[in-house]
C-alpha cells in the first residue's frame, strides 16, 4: 500500500529557523498538510505563513520541542475527529 502526499500531515517543531525554513518548504510538497509549533524570535513563523499559506497551521508555543510535538499531534487529531 502506498501513502499520497495528501495524506500526510508533517509535524514540524521550530525556533529561530529562518535561514532554513524556506529550503524546507520547497523540498516538500504542497499537498502534504503542515502542522508547525513555533518557539522562534525571529521571522521564521512569518516566512511560513507568507510562503505556504495553504495546508499550513502555525501555532505559537516557546516550550521544548518534546511539547511541540505533543501538542501538534493533538491538533492534528482535533482536525481528524
């Protein structure tokens, strides 16, 4: 069994990534959803929403990635249900 770009969703801890986001952005496709839990203070949830507007959530939270994590996956299963 195959899995399409559409239905996966990337969960995406980040801080202070601004000089590699867009690089990331491009590498991936449009299709595939994008869950980001930020902690930068820099430009980089600003870069994200500016570049990938759609199948895109930013979500501010300044803890350890280990909760960016968490709380992306219960977004995701908040969307899902």
């Amino acid at each position: 069994m195959s899995i399409k770009p559409d239905e996966l969703t990337i969960v995406l801890p980040t801080r202070n990534e601004s000089h590699n986001i867009l690089a990331f952005l491009n590498s991936i496709p449009r299709s595939i959803m994008l869950i980001v839990i930020d902690a930068s203070e820099d430009s980089t949830p600003d870069l994200i929403t500016s570049h990938r507007p759609e199948k895109t959530s930013v979500m501010k939270h300044p803890g350890l990635v280990t909760e960016a994590r968490q709380l992306g996956a219960e977004a995701l299963h908040k969307m899902v249900s």
